[in-house]
C-alpha cells in the first residue's frame, strides 16, 4: 500500500490544477448530480472553479460530465 500512496501524493504536491465550467442547469438532473454539483461549489451557469487535479475530483466531473466543460 505505501507505494499507491506515494505517487497521490506526489501528484497532488506537484500543483496540477483543472478549470471546471457549468455549462448547463441542474434543473433537470438526478439528486446525485445536485449533490455532486453542490459540492464541486456550483449554483450558476458560466461559473468558472479551479480545483485540484486528483481522483476525487476526476470522480465528481465524471458523474456529472453532461454539465460541465473542464480545462486541463
């Protein structure tokens, strides 16, 4: 186990960020999809969010991908 934590952690050091983009309402969405929007920090159209490239975030973008645009 110490060795998958090792590169996490580089990873994370190392400064990688994303820019993540709503693109589109909620309105229509599943409860999930709320929540996840809720919590990468979203409540309107056009709101723009960089955030640390890791696999949490890369999980939360993947539920609700229909919504967003990221930027690497």
């Amino acid at each position: 186990m110490e060795t998958q934590k090792a590169p996490k952690k580089a990873a994370a050091k190392s400064g990688k960020t994303i820019k993540i983009t709503q693109i589109h309402s909620v309105i229509c969405c599943t409860p999930k999809q709320r929540k996840t929007m809720k919590a990468l920090g979203f409540n309107k159209i056009n709101q723009t969010k960089v955030m640390p490239d890791n696999d949490a975030i890369r999980g939360m973008i993947e539920v609700v991908k229909h919504l967003v645009k990221v930027e690497e």
